[in-house]
C-alpha cells in the first residue's frame, strides 16, 4: 500500500509540473503571439488577449477595435514606425485571487519625429481557463489605484511588477 501510494503521489507531482509548465509555455506563446500581432496591426488578434474588463471600459470591442485603429492611422500619418516588439521572458506563473497570473517582460522599439524610442515593459497575464489561453493588461496600468479598481477589483498580487523603463535617442541623418 506504500509503494502505491508513492507512485500515485509522484504521478499527481509529475502531471501538476507539467500542466503548470504548459502553462507558462503558453504564456510566452500567447504572448509572442499578440506581440507579433501588435506589429503587423492585427488589432482582432491584440483584442482577443486584452483583458475583457480593458474592452468594456473602452466601451466593448467594437468600439475598442475602432479607437486603436484611429490612434494607429494617426500615428502613422505623423511618421510613427513600429520596429521590434520582442517578448524577452515569463515569470513564474502563481496562483492568487483564483487566477493563474503571470508579469511578462517585452522590449519595443518605435521611431516617431526623428527620435527611436526603445521601451522595457511588462504585462501581467491572467490565464484565461475558459478558453485556454492568456489574456494580458500593462502591468504600469496597474500602478493606477482608481483604475485598477476598474478594471480589477480587489486586486492583490504577490508578483513584482517591475516600472518599465524608456529610452530615447535622436537618429541623426
């Protein structure tokens, strides 16, 4: 009765890592995906991996689908140029307040009136369980009490959600 109960115990400890660490494979997949989506204005595909409270504040997806698409033709028109959008790594995953949660660690690189900016940012992804895949907010957002309590209330974490840091430099002709 021992041994079987080792070898229950081993198989539950071995299917668990495995299923958490799919998880966080999927994270990073989930992530790249909406990275790449990001700068080939794939704008349906950045939607589906926004957190939906994001949406409905924005007064749904349609409507969300709509502003983006402007702020993007706008920027655009003024020379805005979107280099690189890389998504460098994936924290542990954690379990909290009934979510799997992640911060996801992404480099972007933009030109805009003659100036390339390069930012470090995060993500904090939520695992939607649902679905099977991984909703994503900028984790910065989250440094905002009033919106935070928007879009999640009572939020705790016990992940470090680091400030993003932002370079800019002059490109010379």
């Amino acid at each position: 009765m021992n041994n079987i109960k080792r070898i229950l115990l081993f198989v539950l400890i071995a299917t668990s890592v495995n299923v958490f660490s799919q998880t966080k494979t999927d994270a990073l997949k989930d992530a790249k995906t909406t990275s790449k989506a990001t700068l080939e204005m794939d704008f349906e595909t950045v939607l589906k991996h926004t957190l939906p409270s994001v949406l409905d504040m924005m007064g749904g997806k349609d409507a969300a689908l709509k502003v983006i698409e402007s702020t993007f033709e706008n920027m655009k028109a003024q020379g805005f140029v979107f280099e690189k959008a890389d998504i460098n790594g994936v924290s542990e995953i954690v379990k909290e307040q009934g979510q799997f949660r992640c911060v996801i660690e992404g480099y972007n690189q933009m030109v805009l009136s003659g100036q390339r900016i390069s930012s470090k940012s995060y993500l904090l992804g939520i695992y939607n369980e649902a679905d099977k895949y991984w909703w994503f907010i900028e984790a910065k957002q989250l440094k905002n009490e009033a919106l935070t309590k928007q879009v999640l209330p009572n939020f705790e974490t016990a992940l470090e959600i680091p400030d993003d840091e932002v370079k800019v430099e002059l490109i010379e002709d």
